[in-house]
C-alpha cells in the first residue's frame, strides 16, 4: 500500500519505460526476458499509481521508431501488448480502471487495432485511475496529425486561420481531454524525453532514474513521488514562497 496519500500526489504521471533489453543483457538473458518482467513491473506499478491516488497514468509501450527494431523483437513486443489485454483487462475494468489509447493506428494490424479499441471500449464509462498507452505514439508525428487536421478545417471553411491557437492544437491532438503530465519519468538512466509527449509536457516536472525498467518496484515509484511532492511548481510565476516573502 502506498504512503503517500497524505502528500501533493501529481494527477498525471507519464513514464518512458526503458532498460528492458539491458536488463535481460545484464543477466545474460535474451531481450524478450527483460520485456515479459517488464510487463509484471507494469502491474505493479498501475496498481501502485491507483494507490497513490495519481488519476491519469501514461505508459510508453511503443515507440513510431521502434519499428526500425528486429522484427522478431517487435512481434515479441505485440504479442506481450495482446497477452497483457487479454489477461489483464478484466481485472482493470472491475479496478474502475478507464483506459485510453494514444498513437497512430492506421497501419497497425487488424487484431491489434480491433484489441485496442476492445480494451478503450470496454472501460469508457469508468470512473476510477485513466491508464493511458501510448502505442506506436511519436509527439512529432502527433503535433504534424493535429497540424494536418486544422489545416484541412481551415481548408473546408470550417475555421478561420486567425482562430489557430495553442488550444485549438492542442484540441487535436491524441491526448485530448487528458490534463498536461506533472510528472514525466524515464527508467535507465537516459535524460532525454524521446519524443514522448513534448507539447504537454511543456510544464512537466521530470525525473531520471538509473534502475531499469524491470527494476522499477513499487517503492521506487513512491520515492520518486515523494521527490515530486519537494519541487516548487511555478508554471512560469513565483513560488508560494517567493509571494508570501514579498506580501
């Protein structure tokens, strides 16, 4: 069980899961070992998010770049998306979990697609923790799609260039009706964001942790939160702090 219901919980946390291949390397393993423990860490960690009180939880399953990966690698990577809807589906819709897919799905495959919508189908009147997934998701080719279709409003007559802003972009892109991530962590130690959520992780808090994806337990999500509660968030003004000095 969580602890840390008493402090500032962010209402969205994103994380890059990554190191599952090095983990399985380290060990002497091959890369699909580190892929199928890194499933059973995201169990841990969904239920661990709902726990904590976190309302939207967004996990990067599939890279639009990890197409350029060994194809045997990608089906293994299908394959375990597949296996993880169809055993844990049920389980998180009596959760009251609500989940949410995000990504280009024109040239998935036909059972992928179908399971997808299955699975956002399924859970669309729950009310409980949003699991978002973003599935052969780019933030580039996410911004170029929203991009794409308000220039096809403004080309069918449906909206006046000079009614383009910040909102009308962000209305058209996968993540609509989803709140901007406060928290974006990435396993493994890299610190970069891998075009992963660029536009709404404009104000983000971010953390980088050296444990592999697979080692991510339930009490490293809680330090990490715990670290999240300690940040002064100005969004651009002055802390509370700063205000409370100068009143």
């Amino acid at each position: 069980m969580s602890t840390v219901q008493h402090r500032i919980v962010p209402q969205h946390v994103a994380i890059i899961m990554d190191g599952n291949g090095r983990w399985a390397n380290a060990r002497g393993l091959p890369r699909t070992f580190g892929h199928r423990k890194g499933v059973e860490t995201v169990r841990e960690t969904v239920k661990a998010a709902g726990e904590a009180g976190v309302g939207f939880l967004t996990l990067f399953a599939f890279s639009s770049e990890n197409w350029r990966r060994p194809e045997a690698e990608i089906n293994e990577l299908f394959g375990l998306l597949k296996a993880f809807i169809r055993r844990d589906l049920a389980d998180l819709h009596r959760a009251g979990i609500r989940i949410r897919i995000i990504g280009d799905r024109v040239n998935l495959r036909d059972d992928i697609r179908s399971l997808l919508l299955e699975a956002e189908e399924t859970t669309t009147n729950n009310t409980g923790m949003t699991l978002v997934i973003a599935f052969n998701y780019g933030s580039r080719d996410e911004i170029a799609r929203a991009a794409a279709r308000l220039a096809a409003d403004v080309q069918a007559g449906r909206l006046d260039p000079s009614q383009i802003d910040a909102s009308k972009l962000n209305d058209c892109l996968d993540t609509a009706g989803i709140p901007d991530p406060d928290l974006v962590i990435r396993t493994s130690g890299e610190e970069r964001l891998s075009n992963f959520l660029l536009w709404q992780a404009a104000y983000a808090e971010l953390m980088f942790v050296p444990d592999f994806w697979p080692d991510f337990t339930p009490a490293l999500f809680d330090s990490v939160l715990e670290r999240y509660a300690a940040r002064d968030r100005r969004f651009g003004g002055l802390s509370a702090k700063a205000v409370a000095v100068g009143s």
